[in-house]
C-alpha cells in the first residue's frame, strides 16, 4: 500500500511524540478555533453569517496509524457543534463537512511521487469509496457553498460526509 508522504506529519500512532500531537492539535483544531473567534465580533457586527470547517472522514471512522490525524479531526467535528450552540443566538451558523479522499494538489503530488500518479493510483484509492473514484475538489465545493448560502438557513451544528459512501 502507497505511504503519503506528503501527510506522514499528521498520521502517525505509536511513534508519535508530543510535537506530533501538538502539530495535529494547533493546525487542526485549535487553528480551527481561533479563526472562529476572530471572525464572531465582525459577523455580529453585520447581524451573523455562517462558518463552515472542513474536517475530514477521519474524524468520523478509524483508521490504522493514524491516531494525531484521526483525533485532531474528530476534536474539529466537536468543536463545530459546540461553536453552534454558543453562536446560535448571534445568528451564526457553524457546520463542517467530512472529505474522504478528494483529488487535492497535495493528493496528486503524492501520487506522482510514489510513481503512476493519477492513472495508477486513482482505481487503487477509489475502492474505498463505494462510488469507486475519489472526490474533485468542486464536489467539495458546492456542499460548502449550500452551508454557506440563505438555502441552509436552518442547519447549524451538523457535519456533512463528503465521502463518495465510503
């Protein structure tokens, strides 16, 4: 199996230290959370908004070796219900979505590293999904922009899998 070495920083079980932790933990939800907190005071200065966290299927399932990356996104997950009960009364809505394996730069750079890029290890990725392909980046978009939009008006709290059934 392909080891990402563009992500390794972020994946890691046994081996990890307390610098791996803290790196997972400051980048994912704590930066998750200051941003939250920057942006509360000039949202409620124009009578709320909404936020949207882009989390990660990881969050949501286990995976093996990837204790740091796999609870720094299940704390973001937390984190977007819980800022949406504190900001709910500012007219605030806070949601997240939860990619599976989309087609990033990163993700693409990786395939080439390892070698066959796209055409090699598209097929292999795409059978953990049961659409049997990896996600694009605009199919990750579009959920983001509906969370965003008048059209979700009612949702807050809540976390969408962008995850292709995996």
């Amino acid at each position: 199996m392909l080891v990402n070495n563009a992500f390794s920083f972020t994946a890691k079980a046994l081996e990890a230290t307390a610098s791996d932790w803290s790196r997972s933990y400051y980048v994912g939800p704590v930066g998750y959370a200051r941003m939250i907190q920057n942006v509360v005071k000039p949202m409620q200065a124009v009578g709320g908004g909404a936020i949207v966290n882009v989390g990660s299927i990881s969050g949501h399932i286990a995976q093996k070796s990837r204790w740091t990356y796999n609870m720094a996104k299940g704390a973001v997950r937390q984190l977007t219900k819980c800022a949406a009960l504190d900001l709910a009364g500012y007219g605030i809505r806070v949601n997240g979505v939860s990619p599976a394996w989309i087609w990033t730069r990163e993700v693409d750079k990786a395939a080439d590293m390892d070698g066959g890029g796209r055409e090699k290890w598209g097929p292999i990725w795409g059978d953990y999904h049961m659409l049997g392909r990896l996600g694009e980046v605009v199919e990750c978009a579009r959920p983001i922009l509906f969370l965003l939009s008048d059209d979700a008006s009612f949702i807050t709290g809540t976390d969408l899998p962008i995850d292709g059934a995996i």
